[in-house]
C-alpha cells in the first residue's frame, strides 16, 4: 500500500511527485538467483515531498527486512578510527564513562566492539536472530527487537544514552521508534543519531542514491525537526565523511522548571491582600477585566474584597468576571459610586489607565498598578 501523507508530521505530500523512477530494485539485498532470475522484477519508486515539515520521502512500504541492520563489509581500519575518536570524545563531553549505552540496531556489534573500549556499559538492540547470535558469541550484551510498542521495556534499561547509526532513514514509522527510545531513556538522556545527508545528493545531484531500503532524506532542517517532534533537543550537528553523513548528538528533553510561577504567585497574592487590607471592606476596585486581571482574581482569592471591576470595553460592562462573579462596570461608576482605592491591571495599557484616574477621578483615592515585579504603590 502506497503512504501518501508524512510520516513524521502527517501532513499531505505536495501533489505531484519530485521524481519518478521505474524498474528499481526491490530491495537493494534483495539478489536472485539462477532459479528466480527469469520472474524477478523491478519496481517503480517515486520521491515526495511533505507539504507541513518539508521531509523529503518515498511513498512505498518498506522493505521486508527493515528492522534489521545489515552491513555489507566489516568497519574499515579508517572508520574504525574515526569512530573510536567520536565515541571517546562524546563519552567525555557527557560524562557516559561507566555508564549504561544502547545501540539501536546494532548489526554484529561492529560498532558495540569500539564502544566498549571507551569505557561505557554497552548494550545492543538487534532484529536479525543471526546477527543477535554473532554478537552473543563475542561477548556482547546483545538482546533481540526492535524499537516499537511490542517490545515495552528494554531489557537492562533505563539507558543513559543511545545511539541510532544509518538506521532513522529505513524506518517506516520513525515517530514510533523514537518514542520508543525515549521511553527508554534516563532523565536527561543522551543520544548520536547519524542518518545520510539529503542535502549534499542534492548538490551533487546523486540520482543513484534513492532506493527502497532508505524510506525517509534527511536535510539538517528535517532532521532537526525530526528529532524535536518526538521529544530530543539537538545538542550540535555536524556533516562527516566528506558531507554524506548527518550526525547529531540530542539530549532527551526535561520538562520545563517553572515551580517560581507558584513563589511568585504567593507573593503578589500577599501584597495584594495588604494593600485592601489598608481599606474598608469592599472599599476597593480593580480596574481591568483582561485575561491577565480575571486571573490575578481568582488565584489571589480576593473576590469578597473587592466592590466591582472597572473596565472602558461597553461590551463588558454590565456583566460578571467569570468564576469570581464581580460585577463589571464602566469608568463612570467610581464617581456615583466612590471607592477609596483601585488596583490597576492592564498590562501595557496601565500607566495610561492611572493617568486617567489622576486627571479625572477624586486625588484622594489611592491608586496601585500591578507590574511584573509587584504592587507599586503610586503615591
């Protein structure tokens, strides 16, 4: 079945396709032999471009073997190098040495085997029984599945970083993995993720790059937003091995810490309940009956203290402050029916609302404005 919406935004792809092929393989491990030769036969693949996120995609249903990462070749002595370096020095920036690491999709442990010489408990999450059994046979704690709901928890965890290499990009449903792997996860956690870079194939205009193993082409943009979407904050990326690989180190993302929202609330509700304490009962008004005014109200339970709302908007006038039920009145009524202080809160509009309160309202009436870092008192 052909996927015509995103699969990381959900968003419709552009109408057209941006290019079509026909009589692309299969699979690019997908190899006849002399028995099946005569039958085998290519397919069409088509690229498509989503109109929300701009990821750019193939419309067909992946390949049989998706879950499982297969390498041709083992890591060259180059690679080896490379990425010994690379892990060492993540693993120091980040603190991982001795800590608990998992692979995603890590094939026979080419990449499990550097990982543990840079001092982190390495784990590896693997599909394919063969690879998972070579791995095992080298020592590797190497366990079998596959980052989807099905699997739940993953055995040894929680991690406190992953990495997902020239994986994301087979994934039918990236979405779903990463939010596997995010589940996954200590507070805080780390990962590399490295997937091909779209955007050097464009400038090198590599049309033989495009095959049905490699569903999603990343740009740093989409990629980015790839990420993000599903819970990581990208830490840095970079280009590797002259521009063809994308590679990112994220950080799974905490929950914003904005419990001084409850100090700060405490004490504005404390000076405003001194300040109308000053005054007779029901011997206050605020003027204001915006967003900002209504809820300053309710959460400082000033309600029974307070006579009315003054506000300049008709359409509000004659009505209630919601939960609070104050009645809401216009300008006028501070002179038919006075009070001896008024609490401004207006927002921007403030310093003009008590400019109008000195030039046309009785001076003896004390007049407060509530700014964002407490009562001030006007003298």
């Amino acid at each position: 079945m052909k996927v015509c919406t995103c699969r990381v935004c959900c968003n419709d792809f552009f109408p057209t396709p941006l290019l079509k092929y026909q009589n692309m393989p299969k699979a690019a491990q997908n190899f006849p032999d002399a028995a099946s030769v005569a039958g085998e036969r290519g397919t069409d693949l088509a690229v498509h471009q989503c109109t929300g996120c701009g990821l750019i995609q193939l419309d067909n249903e992946p390949v049989p073997y998706f879950r499982e990462v297969i390498r041709a070749v083992g890591v060259s002595p180059i690679i080896r190098e490379a990425k010994t370096r690379q892990f060492s020095e993540l693993v120091a920036k980040y603190s991982l040495r001795g800590k608990k690491v998992i692979e995603i999709g890590c094939g026979r442990g080419e990449f499990l085997e550097l990982l543990r010489e840079v001092e982190v408990e390495a784990f590896g999450l693997e599909y394919g029984n063969c690879a998972v059994k070579v791995c095992q046979e080298k020592g590797l704690k190497v366990f079998r599945g596959y980052p989807e709901p099905e699997l739940g928890a993953f055995p040894h965890g929680p991690f406190d970083a992953f990495f997902l290499l020239m994986f994301l990009e087979h994934m039918p449903h990236p979405n779903t993995a990463l939010k596997a792997i995010w589940n996954n996860l200590t507070d805080g956690g780390i990962g590399l993720v490295e997937v091909p870079n779209f955007s050097m194939m464009v400038r090198k205009r590599i049309f033989s790059e495009f095959t049905t193993d490699h569903l999603l082409y990343f740009t740093e943009e989409t990629f980015h937003n790839t990420l993000r979407i599903n819970g990581f904050e990208v830490l840095d990326c970079c280009d590797l091995r002259d521009e063809y690989v994308l590679s990112a180190v994220v950080r799974k993302r905490r929950p914003l810490e904005i419990s001084s929202f409850h100090e700060y609330q405490a004490r504005i509700t404390s000076e405003i309940n001194q300040f109308i304490d000053r005054f007779g009962a029901k011997r206050v008004a605020i003027w204001g009956a915006g967003h900002q005014a209504l809820a300053i109200i309710a959460l400082s339970g000033i309600s029974a203290k307070v006579r009315y709302v003054v506000d300049s908007a008709p359409f509000k006038q004659g009505r209630f402050t919601p939960a609070t039920h104050l009645p809401i009145v216009p300008p006028g009524t501070l002179r038919q029916d006075p009070v001896e202080a008024v609490i401004v809160i207006g927002g921007s509009y403030s310093d003009e609302i008590a400019d109008v309160l000195r030039r046309e309202y009785p001076s003896a009436m004390q007049t407060a404005i509530l700014r964002d870092f407490g009562l001030e008192v006007m003298a």
